[in-house]
C-alpha cells in the first residue's frame, strides 16, 4: 500500500485539485504569505488538528482572516508536495456555509 500512495502522490505533483473541508485556523509566514490550515471533516479532531495545508499569497489576507474556525470551504490548488499533510499551493477559495 506504500508504494500505491507514493505513485499516486506523485501523478498529483503539479496538477490542480479540489478539496472541501473545514477551517482550523489561518496563519502568516514572515515573507507575509498566508497559510490556511483545515480539515476533512468538522468533528474530527488529530493530535495537529489538521488535514491539510494551504499556501496563499498576501493578496487573500483580508479574505483568509475572515474565515472562522469550522467554516465549510472548497479550496481549488495546486498539489506541491506530501510531508506529513498534503500541500497545495492556493487558487480560490468559496465559503459552503
């Protein structure tokens, strides 16, 4: 099953995904890009408390920092990488709820 999610991890490197999930919270890197951090389902509740991290730039702060905490959201992005969590490179965001 490992090498199964490694090939897969490696057909999304590059392409454009979406994923739907819920706000954990938003937080800013020094360069004043922004990251958003949320997960798959609202009740749910891991030891980091996230599911998946999204890089945006400082253009959507006033947006990010609008949501809150269990907002349902669909994100569209570019998958980069795996470490632990799956990393996308943010393209647009819509508020569910």
């Amino acid at each position: 099953r490992f090498l199964e999610k490694e090939e897969f991890i490696k057909k999304l490197q590059g392409k454009k995904v979406t994923w739907v999930g819920y706000v954990n919270k938003v937080s800013t890197y020094p360069d004043g890009s922004i990251i958003l951090f949320f997960r798959k389902n609202k009740d749910y509740f891991s030891t980091f408390d996230v599911d998946v991290f999204v890089d945006f730039d400082k253009t959507w702060k006033s947006r990010l920092f609008s949501l809150r905490k269990n907002d349902k959201i669909k994100v569209e992005g570019i998958f980069e990488k795996e470490t632990v969590w799956p990393n996308l490179k943010g393209i647009s965001l819509e508020l569910l709820n």
